[in-house]
C-alpha cells in the first residue's frame, strides 16, 4: 500500500470508529498527509434558529472529533488507537453560518502517556477561524488490526 | 417580583430545548430551571457513541449538554432574561460515561455582569460527587438583544425557513 492510501484508509478506519461523526455526517479531505474533515451543514446542528447560527456544542463536538481523528491516525504503520479527551478548551470566536464548517489539527506535543492539540474551525477561510480548541487527550493503547 | 420571574422562565425554559434544533437532534430533555441555575438530562442513545469498541458516549456530545445547560443557566441569570452566546468553554472529563445510563448536567451562573455570565456546570449520572465531566464556561448577551429569543411561534417558523442540509449524507434535520 502506498503511503497515501493507506493514510486515507486509516482515516476512514478512525472514523468508522466513531458513531457519533457518523451521525454529524462529518467527512474528511486528505491533500497529501494532510487531513481536514468537513462538518457538513444540516438543520440539526442549529442553536439559534433565530440567528440561523451552529450550535456550539455541534462545533465542539467537531474539534473534538478532528483532534482525536489527528491523533489516531498519526502513528507510524497500520494500527488505530483513538484517544480520550482529558481536558478541553474552546473558544468561540465568530457566530457559525449555516454552512459547512472545516477543521484542521495541529500536534503540539504527543508524549507517550499524553498529547496536546489546538485545533481550528473555520468556514470561510483559515485566517478567520469562528472557534478554536485545545486540550490534552489520553493516548490509548494500540489496538493492531490487519 | 422573583415569582414572576420564575414562572416566566419555567414557561420559557422547554422552548429552549425544544426551540433548539441541535438539542432535539442529540435529544436533550429539560429537567429544572431556577434564577441563575439550569438542569438538562440526556437519555443515552447508540447514535452518540464515540467509539464503537466501549460504546462509550462522544465526549462532544457532552460538550454540547454542558453548552446547552450552562447557556440557559446564563439567560436565567440576567435582569431581563437575555438570549446569550458562548465566549468559551472548558471541560474536564473526569471519567467515561457509562454506556446505557442517562446523563444529567447540572449548570450555575455563579457571577453575572452587565453582558456576561460566568457559569460552572457539572455532568453525572445521579450521584453528583461522582461526575463524569465538569465545566467552565463564560457567555455574553447577544448584541442583536430581544428578538433574537423569539415566541415559540416564530421559532417553529423560524426553524421551518431554516436552509436545506447542504448534503445529502449529512446529519439529519
């Protein structure tokens, strides 16, 4: 398998992994090794059908996703382990549109027990983010699978 | 005065969860309401699952029950029960949440301001010394103010009009 495809298999392994991505519709677009995913736009994840803006907690939920997606997948070879949130912070910066949403992680440290992530949503472009996450999450213990 | 306040907001509070699309759609149910304090609870449901292997719930979906709760804390908090918007919001998670069990999140505006509301909020599963996520959130009024609450009516209106999903694998509406 080519580095690419089995990246791109990877990913879609990590995501199948996750019922509730599914449920969002969330999918991803690799550009080489680099993964972004998309939050589709559905009435469901409206907060304010007032203000026809996202849900913060639908946004939330997405950065969640993506850090630990980023993580699963950033092991060398075939083995999936998706880690566990410990501690998040988000901020929300701009009112969400409805419209889709994309998201990219960025490690900022992966130790053996731990890692640290900052993840950005944004719709429009990358250079006006409309919330940004970080956190630590708990690395899980590969599970191989062939 | 804080009598009719509180009968106001228990008239107001289900359309919150109800009027909220994303809510409905995770299927958050409204449990109590008081000036500055919020309780929502969360049957639990396979299609919130985080990993399929523990069937443990998304920590996202709690994320978004805490968001909830602790913005209708906020609105409960202000003079005049303004419609709010999250600043930030941090979440400890202390523990997995037990598959099968309904999760409860429990919200308090501990110090509100002129524009802002500062909230702490705890999820568990009935026993509230052994939480599974806490938070710390701070929310601000809205600046377009009043008519961005809405009655229930313009709401169910305005949740009609709402845009199509923009495809066809998505989430559902």
């Amino acid at each position: 398998m080519s580095d690419q495809t089995s990246r791109d298999d990877k990913v879609k392994r990590a995501l199948a992994n996750i019922p509730y991505a599914a449920e969002l519709g969330i999918q991803p677009i690799l550009m080489g090794q680099e993964l972004t995913l998309v939050l589709p736009y559905s009435p469901g994840i409206i907060g304010n059908p007032m203000l026809k803006a996202l849900h913060g907690g639908a946004v939330g939920a997405f950065l969640e996703t993506c850090a630990i997606v980023q993580l699963g997948i950033a092991g060398e070879g075939e083995e999936l382990a998706l880690p566990k949130p410990i501690g998040i912070n988000i901020d929300y910066l701009r009112r969400g549109r409805p419209q889709d949403t994309y998201a990219r992680a960025v490690i900022g440290r992966s130790g053996s027990r731990v890692a640290n992530v900052r993840v950005k949503a944004w719709q429009d472009s990358l250079q006006t983010p409309i919330s940004i996450l970080h956190g630590n999450f708990l690395i899980a213990k590969a599970t191989s699978k062939k | 005065m804080n009598e009719d306040k509180l009968k106001r907001l228990w008239d107001l509070a289900p359309m919150f969860v109800e009027g909220t699309p994303h809510a409905k759609f995770l299927g958050f149910k409204f449990v109590a309401i008081d000036i500055g304090r919020a309780t929502l609870s969360l049957p639990y449901d396979e299609r919130l699952i985080g990993n399929a292997q523990t069937k443990v719930l998304h920590g996202g979906v709690l994320t978004a029950l805490l968001d909830q709760a602790s913005g209708l804390a906020a609105v409960s908090s202000f003079d005049n029960t303004m419609p709010v918007a999250t600043l930030d919001l941090r979440i400890d998670y202390m523990r997995a949440a037990t598959p099968g069990k309904t999760i409860i999140a429990e919200a308090h505006a501990y110090k509100t301001t002129t524009h802002i509301a500062f909230v702490r909020a705890v999820a568990h599963e009935g026993d509230v010394d052994d939480p599974v996520a806490s938070s710390q959130a701070s929310f601000m009024t809205t600046s377009s103010g009043r008519k961005t609450f809405g009655t229930p009516l313009e709401r169910t209106k305005a949740i009609k009009d709402l845009p199509p999903a923009t495809d066809s694998k998505g989430g559902r509406s």
